[in-house]
C-alpha cells in the first residue's frame, strides 16, 4: 500500500485493520476524482476530492506524527486547488493551496517525505504556488498573483527543470501553461506569449518521451490551453504567423483529445477548428479555411462566435494598456528630457526568442529591482499626467517590479522606502483611478487591486510623514482615492475578483 498521490510514492509499514480500511476508501474517492478529472467534471472531482481529505485529516488526527498522513492531506489539497478554481469558486482554491502549503512545510519539518530529495519537496511546492496563482487572481489579488506564478517558475528553474534529465521538463512546461492564463489576463501580453510559447516548446520537442509517461492526458491538456493562449496573443499582437502556429498545434492535440461521444472534448475540438479558421483568415488564407469552419460548425454550431468572443478581452486589453515594449518606445518619444537606461530592456520578452526569460526575477535581477521600478514608476507618473495610456503599463510593471523586490526583502526598499515608496503610491494612485473612472471591463478589475497595494504602500509611508511632510500629503490624497475605488459598488459584468 502507497500514500502519495504526486510523484513520490513510497511504501507503508503495515496497517491497523481501521487504518487500512480507512486508507482504502481515501484511495476509492481519490480513484473517484482521477475519473471525473479525466472526463473534466470538476465538480465531480470536487466532491470526490473533498470525501478523501475528510478522510486524510481524520488519520492524521490519529497519528499526528506520521509524516504520510500529511503527505495524504498535501496530495489531496493539491488536486482540490484545481476542481476548486475550475468550477470558479477562488476562495476555496486559494484556501485549499494555503492549507496544502502548510502540509508540505509540515512533511518538511518531520524529514520530508520517505525516499524523496529536497528537489521533490521544492517542485511539490511549485506546483501549489503556480496552481495558487491562479487562485489569487481569480480571486482579484492580481498583483500576488503575478508574484505567485514568478515564484513557482523560478523554483522550477532553479532545479534546472529546462533539462530532460533533471527529471522536472514535463512539469516546468504543465507550470507555464498553468500561470500562462494568470500572465496574458493580468500581466504584460507579450511576457504572456513567450511563457505559452516556451510551454508549447517544451511539449512539442519532448513529445515522444511525455507521452510514454501515465500522465500523458494531463499534459496533452495543458498544452493545448497552452496553444489557445498563444494563439489569442499573437493574435491580438500582429503577429498573424505566430498566432497561425499556435493555432495549429491548438487543432493537432484537440484531434488527439477526441473521443467520440464525450461533448467536452468535441466542442473543445470544434473550437479548435474555429481558432485556426480566423488565424487563417487573418494571415490571408481565407481560401484555406473553409473546409475547417465547415467541420467546426458540424459539431457545434456555437463554436466560432465563442472563440471570438474568448479572444476579444485581450485583444481589448492590450489597446487599452499596450506593451511594455510600446510602452518604453512611447515614453522615450515623450519624455525627451529623460533618458531611459538600456537596462530597462532586459524586462522586455521577445516573442520570436529560442530562450525566454521565464520571469520577472529572472529578467530584473534583485539589486537593480528598485532602480528599474523607479525610472518606470516616474515614466509613468509623468505620462498619466499627461493623459497618455502609455502610462499605465509602466505603471502596472512598476508595481510589480517594486513589490517583487519588497517581496525579496532587497535592503533599498527598507532604507530607501521614503523615496521609492513615494514613487511607488503616486503611480499606484494614478493608475487606479484611471482604471476606475476610464478603463473598460477588460481592464477595470485591476483598480480595486492597486488600490489595495496603495493603502499597504502608504501604510508603510505612515511613519515617516512626521519627518517629511510632503509624505503627510500623500497620505491623504492616496487614501482618498483609494478609499473611492474601493467603496465603488462592483459593476456588472465584471470578471470575478
């Protein structure tokens, strides 16, 4: 008998007849859950899932210091993180990764898992963090959720996960497809694509060897969510010829999903076969598309006007709040008494690169955190003044960049947080209430979680007004505004969170 339903298996001493008896029917609804899973009934699964921990909670009261007892809680959470968020209720899935967390950390603190290395432990705790990210922002902390995703890649990263041997390649690539979503919703779309993109690399260039694994299904899964988030972006980017990839790997692996008689995975194909109709006809080969629009709408007839309307928000959004890349270009043309440095660059993804950076630690290194976060930070103060939307995507990345590095403890946002911070809630206080007064449903979530870090912001501002009274008004004003995003009643249409 095994406990541990995530990579490390290992053996069990011999069970009392009640524990065993126990044990097993954790495995029956575990067994439950894998099925629904499989035929993507998150609810199911949901309810399945949450017999097993009920179960798994009651031997770990038992035996509190057996470290597989946790282990069971942890691999049980883990798969209620995911049935939780997909059937759209957040807070449970961000409750259920905080619970499977302190699981893991207490499997760590008993001498980890039987026959696992630190590595295991460090990739178990990727997984929740990507899977967490995606709790976060659906449940509107967009900000952590964006640091969330950074994290769970930089844990897979560092365990040298971008070789096969390494034994992590597979779950590195299901982690960015997993965050990828988080990134071309709330963060920069062209960081978005290159995360997607390099996922699809991965699975494309290993592909053989991954299908030969038993979770094989999984990721066939996550890389064709992979291709459509792609797709979507090149799309919305220009970038007829990327989008038109995607799209096709987006329509190979739904073909190879199909099974006859299981409506997910027809509709799923059909609007597959509706993607790769409209980049197509984007790239100028309407005469080529007929044929797979005729076959989309055969299975289901809905199919096309969904897939437009799914690619629609993005495309929006990236008007409304362009690139980083348009954005940098923009404020140099602007802001000609500026000079913004080349370092700058280094946060910017190229969707054509071989070898991406993966993240925002990864393309701003530590020390120089607070640096960049100011020069964008002041970029953007200036150019919101100026009513330029250019602004607010130096103001978005700014946040991040700065919240990164007071997430990393880096010394200058602790000696030095009279002037960064200062910087930092006159651009969140901008960008707030412009999202707020102007911004449209695609982006108008984002207010209430700038606001939000704006109150922490000014908060640790609060004892160094007495020395610096320009700080005192800040304070007010930020406070005030704030405040007013905040109280706003939601409005309808508006995305969760």
């Amino acid at each position: 008998m095994v406990w541990g339903r995530r990579k490390a298996q290992h053996p069990q001493q011999p069970a009392a007849p009640r524990e065993r008896d126990l044990v097993e029917r954790m495995f029956e609804w575990h067994d439950r859950a894998d099925l629904a899973v499989a035929v993507e009934d998150f609810a199911a699964a949901r309810t399945a899932q949450t017999l097993a921990l009920d179960i798994a909670t009651a031997l770990a009261a038992r035996t509190p210091d057996d470290v597989r007892a946790w282990q069971a809680i942890a691999a049980t959470r883990y798969a209620l993180i995911e049935s939780c968020a997909r059937t759209g209720d957040f807070a449970a899935a961000l409750e259920s990764a905080d619970a499977c967390l302190a699981a893991y950390a207490k499997v760590a603190e008993s001498g980890g898992t039987p026959g696992a290395s630190g590595a295991e432990t460090t990739a178990l705790t990727a997984d929740v963090r990507a899977r967490r990210a995606v709790a976060l922002a659906g449940n509107g902390q967009i900000t952590a959720a964006l640091l969330e995703a950074d994290e769970a890649v930089c844990m897979y990263v560092g365990l040298g996960a971008e070789d096969w041997e390494s034994g992590c390649l597979p779950d590195l690539a299901r982690v960015l497809s997993t965050v990828a979503p988080v990134r071309a919703r709330y963060g920069e779309p062209d960081h978005a694509a290159a995360t997607a993109d390099y996922a699809i690399r991965l699975y494309v260039e290993n592909a053989a060897r991954i299908n030969r694994r038993p979770d094989a299904p999984t990721h066939a899964r996550c890389l064709f969510e992979a291709a459509q988030i792609a797709s979507d972006l090149h799309a919305a980017a220009g970038r007829t010829d990327l989008a038109l990839s995607a799209a096709n790997v987006g329509r190979q692996t739904a073909a190879a999903r199909r099974i006859d008689g299981f409506v997910r995975r027809e509709q799923a194909y059909a609007g597959a076969l509706a993607r790769y109709t409209i980049r197509l006809t984007e790239d100028g080969k309407s005469d080529e598309s007929e044929a797979f629009l005729a076959e989309s709408c055969a299975i289901d007839p809905g199919a096309y006007a969904r897939v437009a309307a799914e690619a629609y928000p993005l495309a929006r959004a990236r008007v409304e709040v362009p690139s980083l890349a348009d954005a940098l270009r923009a404020a140099q043309a602007m802001l000609r008494d500026v000079e913004l440095p080349e370092l700058l660059d280094g946060l910017l993804a190229d969707p054509w690169s071989v070898q991406p950076s993966l993240s925002v630690p990864d393309r701003c290194p530590a020390d120089v955190a607070p640096g960049i976060a100011e020069t964008l930070a002041a970029a953007a103060v200036r150019m919101l003044g100026e009513g330029d939307p250019h602004g607010l995507r130096l103001c978005l990345e700014a946040n991040v960049v700065f919240a990164g590095a007071a997430a990393r403890e880096v010394p200058a946002m602790r000696h030095d947080f009279a002037a960064y911070g200062s910087l930092w809630a006159q651009a969140l206080a901008m960008a707030a209430w412009r999202l707020h007064e102007t911004g449209s449903e695609a982006v108008r979530w984002y207010a209430a979680d700038l606001a939000a870090w704006l109150l922490g912001v000014l908060d640790r501002l609060a004892p160094l007004a007495a020395a610096q009274p320009d700080i005192t008004e800040l304070i007010r004003v930020g406070t005030t505004v704030a405040r007013s995003v905040l109280d706003a009643k939601p409005r309808e249409g508006e995305p969760a969170g």
